[in-house]
C-alpha cells in the first residue's frame, strides 16, 4: 500500500525563508516527487492596504513583542475544523528537548503543524488552546522559529521511506543506537602522512564492527557522556 504524503504546515510571518534548505539534496527531491508536501500559511502583517496588529508588548510589562493570541488560534481553529488532527509544534527554548526518538515518533503521524514564533515569544493561550507541544533543538536563542522549523523538518523528512535510498545510512548515524557516530573515513588510503585505521582496509566485518562500537563509545563518553550512561543501563537491562 502507498502511504500518503506526509504534510507539513508552516504558519510564519516570513514565509520567503521556506522552502529554503528544504529545497535540496534528498529532502527537496523528495519534496518534487510529493512523499512529503510543504503548505506555508503567512500570518498576514497588512490586509486591504492596513497594517494588521499581529504582535503586542507582554502583559505585565518587559522587553519586545509577543505574537498574538488572536492572530494565531483562528488560523489553527480553521484547520482542525477540516478534520485535520495533525500534532502541532511549536519551536521554542523552554520546551521539550528535541530528539532522534521524536523525530521517529512524528513522522508515525500524517505530517506536521508548526507555528513559527518571532519577537520575544508567543501568547501563552496559543498553546494551551491548540494543544501544541513546545520543542527545544537546543540550549541557545535563535532570532526567530523558523530557523527551529527547518530543522525539525529535515530531521523528520530523512526519516520517510524513499527520502534515503540506504537504510543502512540512517542506522549507524549518530543517536540512532544511542551512541554518538564512530569517525569515517574514504580515498585516498594515504593523504600527507594521515592514514586509514588499518582495521577499516582488513575486510574483516566483525573486527571492524567492534571497532567501531569502541570508537562510538570513547566519542559519546568525550561528548556526550550522559548517553553513554544511558545506553549502558539499557544494555544492561538487555541482558539481564
């Protein structure tokens, strides 16, 4: 059976930043040939030559412009009234960090909704009547949530069946098996003194899986030890 294209709805005050990056490699590809489909709704700044008030100063006074509440919630009520029940996200800071297992769980879903914030941040009510679910792609402060959306889709795009010919590809990338990625190398064998590991060259597929198991290991424990703490609880769990 043909699953149905994946959809992804943007709901910006700049929708000239979309398709962007999206537009390229295997992720544009995939977007001409309709696995995943890109639907920009702009958040309208001016309507029979009047400038729209879209944005305020924050209730209790502080710095910049929040996003308002009834600019927003109308544009997500018109979509759920259609019968469209996809999740909604909305990039911001303080939400839940976004992971590898994230990404796998939405692109279980029909697509996306994502509502791109700018200024300071976005009426509280928008999330709470929307039911949307708050992602952090990190611990730093971009200018605007667009940027996060990219992001987010691409991660989930890559994901889809057709978008990455090889599956394998996808399975040894970082986070996938919950260790960072082990270092990779290609041609030429030899370049200005640097070499291969000679284990990469021996052929032998079990050695160099065990390398690279290690390699991942000694990467995580340097970068990243808290998923290293967490992959050896659940190997232990495994074999317990």
């Amino acid at each position: 059976m043909t699953r149905n294209t994946w959809k992804v709805t943007t709901i910006t005050t700049t929708p000239e930043i979309f398709p962007g990056p999206l537009d390229f490699s295997n992720v544009g590809r995939s977007l001409k040939e309709d696995i995943w489909s890109l639907e920009i709704i702009r958040i309208d700044k001016f309507k029979d030559n009047k400038k729209l008030k879209i944005d305020s100063p924050p209730s209790g006074g502080g710095p910049g412009m929040i996003l308002r509440a009834d600019v927003v919630i109308p544009i997500i009520m018109n979509i759920r009234e259609k019968g469209d029940k996809r999740p909604i996200i909305i990039p911001a800071p303080r939400g839940r960090r976004y992971e590898q297992e994230v990404a796998r769980g939405l692109i279980k879903e029909d697509g996306i909704i994502i509502i791109c914030g700018r200024f300071e941040g976005i009426d509280q009510r928008i999330v709470e009547a929307t039911g949307a679910t708050e992602l952090s792609i990190g611990d730093y402060i971009l200018t605007n949530g667009d940027i996060a959306a990219i992001s987010i889709i691409d991660s989930c795009v890559r994901l889809l069946d057709g978008v990455i010919n090889t599956k394998e590809s996808i399975s040894n990338e970082s986070y996938e098996n919950g260790l960072l990625e082990h270092p990779q190398y290609t041609l030429p064998r030899n370049y200005e003194g640097h070499q291969i590991p000679p284990i990469l060259l021996t052929g032998n597929h079990k050695d160099i899986k065990s390398w690279r198991l290690k390699k991942s290991m000694e990467i995580t424990k340097k970068h990243r030890p808290d998923l290293l703490r967490k992959y050896k609880k659940i190997i232990a769990k495994n074999d317990s």
